[in-house]
C-alpha cells in the first residue's frame, strides 16, 4: 500500500473537493452540525452524489417523556470518525464546520458524509493503566491519587464506565469495567510497586481483552486509555507497534502521562509519544508530581471535547485490511488529532 506521505499532493485537492461537496449539500438542506452544545443534538445529515445518508441519528426525551439520550444506529461499512482541533496552545476549537475539514480514507475522498457534531458529549469507555514496577516506586502513592481524583473528575454520568488496570512485568486487572466511582477507588489502592515494566503488553490486553468487544455494531463511544508510566519497557512480549494495531483494531485512543521527570527525554518519553500519536492520542510531560494533576484536567476536557464524523468510505471492502485515515483543517493554524486508520470488518 502507498503511504499518505508519497500520495498526499495527489489526493489532497480530491479530498477537499469532496468535503466542499459535503458541507455545500448540508448548507442547501438547511442543515449544520457546526454548533456548540454540551448535550448531543441531531446530527446534519448530508449526501453526496446524489445518494441518500444511510447513518441515522436520534435523540429521545423531548417527545417520549424519556431522559434525554444520545444514539447513532450505523451500518458496517460506516466509520466514526471522533477527532479533536486545538489550537498551538493546546485549546479546543468550536464551532467549525464540515467544510473546514479534508479527509482521506484509503487515499480516497468518501463517498458520503452521513452526520457531522461537535462536543458530542459521547459516552467514555476508559480504561486507567498504571505503571507498578519498581522505577516508579517513590512517587506511586502520588500516581494513585491523581488518578483516583481524575476518575471522579471525568466520570459524569450513568452512561460511561471505566477500568483500572496496574502492570509490572504482567498486566493485571484490579477493577472491571462500571461507573461505581468507591469501586474503581479501591481497583486503585490495590495497586502495589514492584517488578519490571511491561507496558506494551499492558496496552495490547488492555485493548483487546477491555476495548475491542464493544466496537463494531454498536452505538459511538469515546474509547480511551490513559497510561501512567515512565514509558521505559524492559519485559513486553510483544512490540510496541503490536500494542499500536491492537489500539486500532479497538478503535481507542492513548492518553500518556510521563512519570519521567528528569530535564532530558529519554526513549521511554519516545515510546509513550508514539502511542499517543499513532491512535489520536496525546502525550503529555509533567515536569514534577504536582504537574501531573494538569495532564489529568486536559485529558479529562478533551474527552468532552470533540467533533463526530461519520462517513461512508469510497471503495470500501470487508477484508480486514487497515484502511488509513487522513484528516486536516483547510486552516493551518488549526491541529487536527484523529486516529491514524482503522482494520475493516472481515466477512
């Protein structure tokens, strides 16, 4: 397969074109999915082609007496696309429209946008995994509460649910998925320093044995895993670009705070910044303990803060093959966080 680096001058003006499409047809059905809200609100539905939207979107309550709640039904060969533009700051951006975007999939323009939100205020899929080897033993008890007081910061409503997971030189589970805060309290405090670091194989269990059941065919979640850990793996068995794929086959996203505080970066630094980058992600680089608590709030207004795409891929095929994504703002100035691809369903 052709990269997106060697192909990218070649498909960049079709994939403009196509979302200029896209957004023009959503402008002339009087539709916009460009408005802020901190509930989910029915999505613009748009069409290219000539061809009807296939994704639905409902949000009940306002006429069924029912709380009020958010649902995508989706066909398998739909993507969601959940993504995040920030400016060099670092700050959220709202109120951008779809025509703002281009998007590649496969090196392809889509064949249709189905929906397009902001803040969609999805509910979270989170998973806290935390280093418990020896290199961290002097500030874990710090680690474990910051990530207790993230846990009560980012879990806001019934629908969302998270896990906690510790490694040393094996991952292990202290608290299953649920979004009984005292429970995932005490998934915390069972946490105990010592051994050596396996990280990679925590991320890859962590994805496959947590995330990956709950992806294809069901409604959109925000799928997340923050990592604690100074990155510095000496016993995985598998290699850090398994631990990628097994991220991308569960469509989630990694979160990495550095427990490296040293002036210099080392190569642990490195490999949580790839995780990161690789799946949407982002790394982030306290300079002390008490700087961790920052990289906690980010990761926790980030995951409210996001826009929903979702399409129809051009010449799309169930063979369970990686399909990349590239997505970008026509505005520079604008940096644009989405995952890197995503493994088609295999029939």
């Amino acid at each position: 397969m052709r990269t997106i680096g060697s192909s990218i001058q070649r498909f960049t003006v079709a994939a403009v074109c196509g979302v200029m499409v896209v957004a023009s047809a959503a402008q002339t059905t009087g539709t916009s999915g460009s408005q802020p809200t901190s509930t989910a609100q029915k999505p613009a539905s748009t069409q290219v082609g000539g061809q009807p939207p296939v994704g639905t979107a409902s949000q009940s309550g306002a006429n069924d007496g029912q709380s009020s709640s958010f649902k995508i039904v989706r066909n398998v060969n739909e993507v969601n696309l959940i993504f995040t533009v920030t400016n060099k700051r670092g700050d959220f951006i709202p109120n951008l429209r779809l025509s703002d975007f281009a998007l590649l999939d496969d090196q392809k323009a889509p064949e249709r946008v189905t929906s397009f939100m902001q803040q969609t205020n999805l509910p979270l899929r989170v998973g806290l995994v935390i280093d418990a080897s020896t290199s961290i033993r002097q500030r874990f008890d710090f680690e474990k509460q910051s990530a207790t007081q993230f846990l009560l910061q980012v879990l806001r409503s019934r629908a969302d649910r998270a896990f906690v997971m510790g490694f040393d030189a094996t991952p292990t589970l202290t608290q299953d998925w649920t979004n009984n805060i005292d429970a995932l309290e005490t998934g915390v405090d069972k946490l105990r320093p010592g051994g050596s670091t396996a990280l990679y194989d925590a991320v890859y269990s962590a994805c496959r044995d947590k995330q990956l059941s709950q992806t294809r065919g069901q409604e959109p979640v925000r799928r997340a895993i923050v990592v604690i850990s100074d990155g510095n793996d000496n016993q995985s068995r598998v290699y850090i670009d398994e631990a990628i794929k097994m991220c991308q086959r569960a469509e989630t996203i990694i979160y990495a705070i550095s427990t490296n505080w040293t002036p210099s970066r080392g190569r642990g630094d490195d490999s949580l910044k790839k995780l990161a980058e690789a799946t949407g992600g982002r790394a982030f680089f306290p300079p002390s303990m008490e700087d961790m608590v920052n990289g906690f709030n980010s990761i926790s207004e980030e995951l409210r803060s996001q826009y929903l795409l979702t399409y129809t891929p051009a010449d799309f095929k169930t063979d369970g093959a990686f399909r990349t994504i590239y997505l970008y703002c026509l505005n520079r100035r604008y940096q644009v966080r989405a995952k890197k691809g995503y493994f088609a369903p295999r029939e």
